[in-house]
C-alpha cells in the first residue's frame, strides 16, 4: 500500500500544476472574449453608444469586487470545490449570454457578465494554489508558466470570434457557447487536484523598504492610472474599428489579441531588466512606450491600431509590474495585505472607471479626441514619475 501511495503523492504538486495551468488557459480565454465583443455586443443591444461598454465595465468590476469573498469561500470549503463551483458558474453565465445576444436582451446579458466577471476572481486564486506546497526555488519557474498560460488563453477566448464571423449569422452565441463547453471541461479537469495536505508558508515575511513606504500612495496612482490610460483605448478599440472604420471583427481580433499579448508576455524579461536597470529606469521605459503608443494610435488605419496598442501593452506592463513592484515592498507582515488590498481596489475601480465611461467618451469626443484625453493622462503620469524618482539633495546638516 505504501508504495502505492508514495508515487500518487510525489506526483501531485505535479498533477495540480497541470490541472490548473489547463484551468487558467480556459479562464483567461473567457475574460479576453468579453473584454474584446463586450464592447460591440452592448452597442448592437443597447443601440447607445453610452452603454457599450458596460458589460465591459461589470466585468472588470465583478471581478475585483469578487476577489475577497472567493479568498473566503475557499478559505471555508476548500480550493477544490470552489473551483469546481466557479467554473461551472462561468460555463452557465457564458450559456445565458449566448441567449441574451440571441434574443437581443442588452441587461440580461449585462447580468451574465456580472457572473462571467465573478469566475474570474477565482481564476486569480489559480496562482497562489499552483505555488501551495512547492519548493520555494521553483517559484519563478512557476510564475513564468502562469504567464504564458494566461497568455496562451487570449488566443482561443478572441480567435472563436474570427474564426465563426463568416460562417454563420449567430457566430457570437456559438463562440460563447463553444467558451462554455471549455468551462465544462475544465470543471471535469479541476475533480483531478488534489488540496495540499500542508501549505508552506514563510514563517516571517521580510522586512519593509523605507524608499518604497514612502513611495507607497504615488505607486498606488502609477498603478490605477497605467490601468486607466490602458482601459481607456483598448475597450474602445473594437467599437472604433468595426462600428466606426468598418473594419471585419477578425481584424479587429488581431489588433485586441497582439496587444493582450504584449500586456501579458513583457513581464517574462522584467526581472531580466531589473537587474541591469532601477525600477526607476524601467518605469520611465514603459512610459514612453505608453506615449509613443497613443502617438501611433493617432494615425488612421489597420496599422495604427495594430501598432498603437501593442506599445500601450508593453508600457503598461513596464509601468504596472514596477509600481506593484514598489507596492509590494512598501509594507511586510500582516500589513502587507491590507496595503495589496488598497492598492488592488484602486487599481480596479480605475480600469472599471475607464471601461464605464470609455464608450460615451468615444461618442462624444470621437477617436482623435480619445487618443488626446489618453496623451495628457500619460504626460500626468510621466510628470508624477519624475516628481518622485528624480535625484534629492542631501539634506543638509
């Protein structure tokens, strides 16, 4: 019997890494499909370009506002069963918003969203259960996995779109149905992991840096406003590209997908860049990257946008992983929570806010004027970051 059980349980962190990894690919893929047809579903429902983007918003809302009650859902029941439960609660909000777009009913759509958005704050507790029970040294190998495996789901959750456009009328109803299955599949996956018998937990956190506790509320700014300007010009994107420019939904794929791509795949090389840079340094990096990406977006056309938004992905991401970064080590032990906590609903009611309002600021301001109000918020943020990384002299004595 022993012997039976030795290799079952050897295998097992091995087993729950591949279950989960499969299980992220599947969650991201639903997230990035609302995030790319959100926008043009709520324009054909709502036929009010103010509204638009308001199933992108409940997304993104949902999702944060999800976060703590998961964290104690599984902290009562288990990793295992709420994961189980969550997916299946995906599979059966993607199915209801199939039918809503089939029977043109914008708030029911909006509601399965809501559950959509819900799903994905358990997809955020994917990384933490994937480092449970693991060797400390493999942690970044771990973390890089988790990155190309979010990357890797942006591909099917925008393909599907692409893919269906031409072959029938309905292809949103059968690409959302098609994401549910997926989400099914990954519930039979999720009854294979097996819940760690012990966490391992450092016994004692290190101790804060002084710098970064003073740069703990600008940092919290550098990080809700790169999610902001991002948000601004990507939830739009879609609606500009096929409502506007009458672009087909498969280019307007290409454009979403490379620039979730560059917003996800950039962060491999960051601890690679920190080493020869100052966060400092990389920061001001992902900043021109942001304003040379909003210059480029300016410029009408396939390429512009193609061009434009994958430089705003690799800005953003410079600038976000840098300022959480900073977060991070602004604070230790028990404090750390509620500090990563702050900085997480800031973060989140930024890029809500930008996808709420996003839709009527196209309308209003039109694109040209867009790419503008996004140019002045990245020269804010660039005036910020100078404010606080330029060099001080010594106080004198």
């Amino acid at each position: 019997m022993l012997s039976l059980r030795v290799p079952w349980a050897a295998s097992a962190p091995s087993l729950n890494t591949g279950v989960l990894l499969l299980c992220q690919v599947v969650g991201i893929a639903s997230v990035s499909a609302i995030q790319f047809v959100g926008g043009l579903v709520g324009k054909g429902l709502a036929m009010d370009m103010r509204l638009a983007t308001l199933p992108v918003a409940v997304l993104v809302l949902s999702a944060s506002l999800g976060t703590w009650p998961a964290s104690q859902l599984m902290r009562r029941f288990g990793r295992k069963p709420c994961f189980i439960a969550a997916a299946l609660l995906g599979a059966g909000c993607l199915v209801l918003a199939a039918g809503a777009v089939h029977r043109m009913d914008f708030w029911l759509f909006c509601a399965a969203v809501l559950g959509v958005g819900l799903q994905g704050a358990f997809v955020q507790q994917y990384r933490f259960a994937i480092l449970e029970g693991q060797q400390s040294g493999n942690a970044p190998r771990l973390l890089t996995r988790i990155q190309l495996a979010s990357a890797a789901g942006i591909i099917p959750g925008i393909s599907l779109f692409s893919l269906l456009e031409g072959r029938t009328s309905d292809y949103v109803p059968w690409a959302l149905l098609t994401l549910a299955l997926l989400q099914v599949l990954g519930a039979f996956a999720l009854v294979l992991y097996q819940q760690p018998q012990a966490t391992l937990v450092a016994a004692a956190s290190t101790a804060s840096d002084a710098r970064a506790r003073e740069l703990y509320w600008p940092m919290v700014a550098m990080g809700a406003g790169a999610f902001l300007v991002m948000s601004l010009l990507m939830v739009p994107t879609p609606l500009q590209m096929c409502g506007v420019e009458k672009y087909m939904i498969r280019q307007a794929s290409w454009v979403i997908q490379l620039h979730l791509l560059c917003m996800y795949l950039p962060s491999l090389s960051i601890g690679a860049l920190l080493k020869r840079m100052s966060i400092a340094r990389v920061q001001a990096l992902g900043l021109l990257f942001l304003l040379v990406g909003f210059l480029v977006s300016w410029v009408q056309g396939l390429g512009g946008h193609l061009i434009g938004l994958a430089l705003i992905g690799v800005g953003w991401c410079f600038v976000f992983v840098t300022a959480t970064t900073l977060v991070a080590r602004s604070r230790s032990g028990a404090e750390s929570f509620r500090a990563q906590g702050i900085n997480d609903l800031c973060v989140f009611a930024a890029s809500g806010l930008a996808s709420l309002t996003s839709g009527a600021l196209l309308s209003v301001l039109g694109w040209n004027g867009l790419v503008r109000l996004g140019l002045v918020l990245v020269l804010g943020l660039m005036a910020l970051s100078w404010h606080i990384h330029r060099p001080r002299p010594h106080a004198a004595t």
